[in-house]
C-alpha cells in the first residue's frame, strides 16, 4: 500500500479539498496520514494569499524533498493556480496541479507511479490523520464575485458557486459517520450561498436543513461578512445553540469607510458596528473575531485611528493582523500612494499591542466560566496534553492520563497561560 502525507496551507476551503483528496485517496488504496514519517507521497495544497504563502510553500517543498528524496512531490492549491508555468519550469515538484485539476491527482498519480488503483468502496476518513484534527471542513461555496481590491483569490478559485443542499447533506453524514464532532461550513463567501440560485436556498435555511437531515453535534461556520448578518440568520443560531457554534468570524479589514471603499468592500464603518451589535444584542455571550489589513495604500493616521475605534468597541475574541502587501494581478498593486514602510510598521507595532490587551482581557473575562471543549492531541510524542476549541472559538489546555481524543466534555475556565486557557 502506497503511503500519503498531505499537508494543507492557507484557509479552511483548503482544508475541505484536502479532506476530499483524502476520502478519495483512501478509496482507491492509498493510505493517507500526516504522522507518517517517509511517506511515498507527499502533497502540498498550496495558498498564494500574499507572498509569504508563496514563499512558505516553496520552503515546505524544498525542504521536504531534501529530506525525502525518493518521495514523489506533489503540488496542488491556490500557488499552483496562479503561477503553475513558472513553478514546473522550477521543477519545485514532480507534478502539479491547479485547482481545476484536482480532480486528476488520483489517477494521473497512479500512472505516475505505475500503481493499480484496487477501489476500496465506503471506506472511512479516521480523525486525526490528515491534519490531527477532530474538526473537519466542508465546502459549501466556491469562488467570490467581489473581488475586493487586495485580493487574489478570485482569480485562483473564480466566480461563486454553491454546492447542492444533499451534496453537502451527504457529505457531512459520511463525515460523521468517520467520527468527526464538528464540521465547519467553508467557502470563499458563506453569506452569499444560493446566489446564483436567486436563493432558492440561502446560508440559514442550508444551516437548518443540515441539522435537520445529519446527528453532527457541532456546526459552525468559518467566516460571513458584516453586511450579511441578519436576523433570520441569529435566530437559527440562538433555536439550535447546543449544536451550532456561538462564534462569528466578521473580516473588519478596515475601519475607515474611505478606505473600505478604495478595498471594495460592501459595508461601511457603521454597517459593521450594527452588525456586532445586533450579535450580541441576539445572542448569550457571543465570541467574534476578526482580519485587519494595515497600510493599505492610501490609508492617513485619520484612516488608521478610525481602524483603532473599531478594535477599542468591538471586544473582539481574536485579532489575525495584516501588514498589507502589494499582489500582482490585483487593482491595489497598481494603486499609487502607498505606505511608507517605516510608517505601516509603526502602526502595526501600535495594534498588535493594544490587540494583545484587548484579547487578554476578553479571556480574563471568561475565566471561572463553563465551556464545552472538542479535544485534540498535543503534536508532542507521548505527551499527555490535550488542545481543544469551545463552541466559541477559545483554546483550551489541559493534562489528561485519560484518552481525551476526539470528545466533548464540559469544562471550568480555571486560568490563563498566554492565549490558551487552561482547566
């Protein structure tokens, strides 16, 4: 049996294709897990969200096959979208695929290695070994028609497109089935599922008709926009809150409406003020995090500080910050006042620690508190620590002598270790 290590960059729509690359890989024979220490196989899904993703890429395939020179190298993923003549004339892997092409890794891998695929029908996805996960995700949606004015992921997974209701009904039973605790409905844009359908279906009557059709214990939804909040959408969330995660990912990006509209977005500040207030006006102690690009071109201290505002009053759980960077193929690279470096990195020095507090102090808070945890595996050989996520989004440590694996126990918020808590 052919051995298989795939290691997933960038975004949860990422870990979705990983996951079906997986199930079909098992299918035909192979054996896919990410401890593996020599697989024959090892595949990188690729992001090419900013040049870091691409660099972090190219390091893990250098790196990779330096250390396992008789592995067959495989690239697939957004980087391979984007730049695929450029990278098989590097010869960075031995095959490459786009993600049109995903499809074909399968088959075109067999070839490869000259391998007679014996098809293995209903066999089982075992939590832990694509990414030692117990959560697994399921695209819903693919592609974006907005085409925000610092991204590239339109042009790497295209223009939006739902998955049928019973595609991704099937899909979760079979997941479930495999034992996985919690799904996470994934996509480029979740808020606009149905579109092109003139919703028929949208993103809360899917949520409703998935738990309604599956026995998945946790559902929880990866990112939505803050203009795509509503009410019918909170009230599914607060109807079936033992089962669908109490946790919003609102990208702010910005919180100058002169700078959200030169990014392209579609709220302004006070959409998304209203959009957070309207959570938690809804709902019991709601967790929301956020994305925050810094220095995108034409941003003023006014421009920064309004940014600021918005940290100060949203009580976010969790801040990812951004410096923003110039991409080739989107409408900022060729926009003309740009940031001086010196300047952007001082403003980021300023947010990361007013961020540092606010996410301290949003734990703090909780602390003493009851949550329910999904556990996973330290990474640690022999280790009997155990990470896990609550239903909003918090991570939480502790040392168990018992198998932890793979459950949900209630636990008490004892105490903050840097950002994780520990019970």
């Amino acid at each position: 049996m052919i051995s298989v290590k795939i290691e997933t960059h960038g975004c949860k729509l990422n870990q979705a294709d990983s996951i079906q690359l997986q199930k079909k890989l098992t299918e035909f024979g192979y054996y896919v897990n990410s401890n593996t220490p020599k697989p024959d196989v090892y595949i990188l899904n690729s992001c090419t969200v900013t040049h870091i993703a691409d660099k972090k890429a190219r390091q893990s395939l250098r790196k990779y096959k330096k250390e396992n020179p008789n592995s067959v190298v495989v690239l697939t993923g957004c980087y391979a979208q984007r730049d695929k003549d450029n990278l098989i004339n590097s010869k960075i892997a031995d095959l490459i695929y786009d993600n049109t092409e995903k499809e074909q890794i399968v088959q075109n891998l067999s070839f490869h290695m000259d391998y007679q695929m014996p098809q293995i029908n209903n066999e089982k996805i075992i939590p832990g070994t694509l990414i030692d996960r117990t959560r697994a995700s399921v695209k819903i949606q693919e592609g974006c028609n907005q085409i925000c004015a610092y991204c590239i992921v339109p042009k790497v997974r295209g223009r939006e497109k739902s998955i049928d209701k019973d595609i991704i009904v099937k899909e979760i039973n079979f997941l479930v089935d495999s034992g996985f605790k919690e799904i996470i409905l994934t996509g480029t844009q979740l808020g606009t599922y149905g579109y092109e359908n003139n919703y028929k279906i949208n993103l809360a009557e899917l949520i409703k008709y998935i738990l309604e059709k599956t026995n998945v214990e946790r559902l929880r939804i990866s990112s939505i926009q803050a203009h795509e909040i509503n009410s019918e959408l909170l009230q599914v969330y607060k109807n079936h809150s033992s089962r669908v995660c109490n946790h919003f990912h609102l990208a702010l990006q910005s919180g100058s409406d002169s700078i959200l509209k030169s990014m392209r977005r579609k709220y302004t500040q006070t959409n998304f003020l209203d959009s957070v207030n309207l959570i938690r006006d809804k709902l019991r102690n709601p967790s929301i995090s956020t994305d925050i690009i810094i220095g995108f071109p034409g941003e003023t201290d006014l421009d920064f500080k309004e940014t600021i505002k918005v940290i100060k009053f949203s009580n976010f759980s969790k801040i990812h910050l951004f410096p923003y960077s110039d991409r080739p193929g989107t409408s900022s690279f060729y926009i003309k006042n740009k940031v001086d470096p010196q300047v952007k990195n001082q403003r980021m020095q300023i947010a990361l620690e007013l961020i540092k507090d606010i996410e301290v102090n949003y734990r703090k808070n909780i602390l003493g508190e009851k949550r329910r945890v999904l556990w996973e595996k330290s990474n640690k050989s022999n280790d009997q620590t155990y990470y896990g996520y609550t239903e909003d989004y918090l991570k939480v440590m502790t040392k168990s002598n018992n198998p932890l694996f793979n459950t949900i126990t209630e636990v008490k918020l004892n105490k903050l270790n840097s950002d994780v808590i520990e019970i």
